[in-house]
C-alpha cells in the first residue's frame, strides 16, 4: 500500500508524557505495513513542549508539527491539520495522542479506503470484536448515549469515534463545523464519501494525562447534533 498516501493528524494540548512513544510505534507500523503515511501534531502552543518534542522527531520520523497559539479546540485542529497536509495524500484521518486508539488496526483502515470500496473508515467499539477498557461506568454510559443521540443521522454505531480515515475527495467543498470535539460526527453527517466500513478495536482509556471531555464539551456536542438535525430536516436553514 505503499502508493496509497494518507495524512493522519493528532491534535495535541500536553501531550509530552507520550507523544514520542506514539510516533515512534506509528512509524514502526508504517513501514511493517509498507504505508505511505504522514503525521501531522497540531499543537495549541502546550506549556509542557509538546510542540518541541515532535519537532526533534520531524528529523527522523514522518512527522510534521503545526503550532497554533493557544488552545483552539480539537475539532479545529483536525481541520488545520489536513489543510497543512502534503499535497498528494488522497486519504485524510484523525486519531488521540494518547494510545488510547489501537494503531494496530491502521492498516486495515487504510485497505479499507485504498481498495475502492469504501471512502470512510472507523476505528469502532461498538462493532462486533470492538469494546472498552479501563473506563469508569459514567463515561460508558454518556459515550452509548451521544450514539444513541445521533442515530438517526446515520447507521454508524460508533458515531463518536474520533480514529478515522477519509478520501480526501469526500471532503471537497464541505463545511464542517469545528464546534467541540467530535469531528467524527461532521465527517460521517457531511462528508461525501459513500460506504463506509467500521473496523473493531478495544478503546484503552489514557495512562499519562487528562481526558478532555467536561461538561462544556458536553453542550458543545448536543449543540453540534442540534446543527445536523437542524441542516437536514431544514436545508434551506442550514
């Protein structure tokens, strides 16, 4: 798969505790695998140096850091992100920097989207072989729900999966919105990509920082699926 270019961003906000053991295990999948693959850290100017890190990295490894001011937010990070991307990557992705998405799945995703068939890949746990580990039951609980809450947008079980990788085409002259943190749910809502495929992996929550779901990401993500329901029972609003 190596003639199959891909771009996968990792927003990150003080991410130093892991974020060379993230890149350097990517990179080890990628050339196990013989993938063409681009990192791409976007950094919101984290007091930890998260952002130095990656660019000691960028020597060796195929990664490149996009450093934003200030804490902007993941969504809109994601977005710059494949707007930095090179040129000639023809699918574009999201993951966490914090392990807590299997990167071993990574090149099943991407079979997945340079076979033709599909233009959307989702790394799920809600799919058949997919589950969670190491959550509280409080978190389960509000994940399954914001799933349920957006249901019927789509057949998607995992629709607020944040591991995913799209056709770059499918993106053209869409709008996605960088409200909260679930660029995912724009994606699989908005984009124009066809089939999709969810691929099945076991959710690890973080070892070494902290989650960034709280309660303003919360009413960031009813507003979001507000916005969706608004834009497809009222197109002419939208």
């Amino acid at each position: 798969m190596g003639n199959f270019p891909f771009s996968i961003v990792i927003p990150t906000y003080n991410e130093a505790g892991g974020i060379e053991r993230l890149l350097r295990a990517l990179d080890k999948v990628f050339k196990a695998n013989n993938l063409d693959g681009e990192l791409i850290v976007v950094d919101d100017n984290s007091p930890d140096g998260t952002g130095a890190i990656v660019d000691r990295l960028s020597t060796e490894l195929p990664v490149r850091c996009l450093h934003r001011p200030g804490k902007l937010g993941l969504s809109s990070g994601v977005i710059d992100g494949w707007k930095y991307a090179r040129p000639q990557s023809v699918a574009l992705g999201a993951m966490d920097a914090d392990f807590s998405h299997d990167i071993n799945i990574l090149p099943k995703m991407v079979a997945a989207v340079a076979s033709g068939q599909y233009g959307l890949a989702i790394g799920s746990r809600y799919v058949k072989g997919g589950g969670i580990t190491n959550w509280p039951a409080r978190r389960i609980i509000t994940s399954k729900v914001a799933c349920w809450l957006a249901r019927p947008l789509t057949n998607v079980k995992d629709i607020t999966s944040g591991y995913f990788l799209v056709k770059r085409e499918a993106l053209d002259g869409v709008h996605l919105d960088p409200i909260g943190f679930k660029i995912g749910l724009e994606v699989v809502a908005k984009a124009r990509y066809g089939r999709a495929i969810e691929i099945p992996y076991v959710f690890t929550d973080r070892i070494v920082g902290q989650s960034k779901l709280n309660q303003k990401e919360i009413f960031n993500y009813l507003k979001q699926l507000r916005k969706l329901y608004t834009a497809r029972l009222f197109p002419g609003k939208a």
